[in-house]
C-alpha cells in the first residue's frame, strides 16, 4: 500500500514536472515570437524613415520643455518682485513691438485683448510709442491701427 502511494505521488511529481517544462517551453515560444515581431516592426519602421523623424520630434519637444522652464523661472522669479513702474512700462512696450512685428498691424482693442490691458492704459502706450516715432498709425474706416516703424 505504501508502495502503491510512493508511485503515485511519484507519478505526479512526473506529471507536475512536465507541465512546468511544456509550459516554459510556451512561455519561450510565445518570447522568440514576440521577439521576431519586434525586430520585424523595428525593421518597418527604420525603412520608412519614422525613427529618424520620431527622433527629431523628441529633440524639438525637449528643446519647448527647456523653453517652458526658462520661461516659468523668468514669470516666478518676476511675481516674486514687486516691478517698478518703468520697469512695467518698458515691458509692455517691448510686448507691443513684438506683437506688431508678428501680425503687421493691430488696433488699439485687439492689442488689449492680447496683453490683458485696459483700452485707455494700452491707448496711453501707443500714443507715447508714435510720439517717438517707432510706430505709424492708418485710420481705416473708424479704425485706427498701429505698425512698428522699421
């Protein structure tokens, strides 16, 4: 009886021992699969030019994010000061020279809307840069619009 219950126990040692070895042996197939898969996307994807391009992509987005903080420290380290009023100033007149550069010509209301400024205080501005000669000023319709002076 004893030697009945050693086989069997024995048996399905046996037993317990090949299906661990099928399925590692599965396990391995399923991995040299996977494997060959990879190799073969990786293989598309360099020949139509996607890593290369993938690539660059990643380089500009690291280029946006270094930008990003340089631009966080500059805003943190500015609310931190209190700025003086020319210091203000002067930064809201570089602002308007850059957005004219950029669209050519604005009004008074859009360069509001764009700097987050009241109409007089953004009128005041514009009024002070064309006194100095660095912007030029169209009437169109009852429009007044601005451009920078080259």
């Amino acid at each position: 009886m004893i030697e009945f219950l050693g086989s069997r126990k024995m048996e399905k040692e046996k037993l317990d021992s090949l299906s661990k070895a099928e399925k590692l042996r599965e396990l391995e197939k399923e991995k040299s699969l996977n494997q060959r898969i990879e190799s073969l996307i990786f293989k598309k994807f360099k020949e139509t030019g996607l890593d290369e391009r993938m690539k660059e992509m990643n380089f500009t987005l690291e280029e946006i994010a270094e930008k990003v903080e340089q631009l966080m420290f500059l805003y943190q380290s500015n609310s931190r000061q209190k700025t003086s009023p020319s210091v203000r100033k002067m930064r809201v007149k570089e602002m308007i020279t850059l957005l004219l550069q950029q669209h050519g010509q604005l009004s008074a209301p859009q360069l509001c809307n764009l700097l987050n400024l009241s109409r007089t205080r953004c009128s005041e501005y514009l009024k002070e840069m064309e006194n100095k000669g660095l912007l030029e000023s169209e009437l169109n319709c009852r429009k007044k619009f601005y451009k920078f002076r080259h």
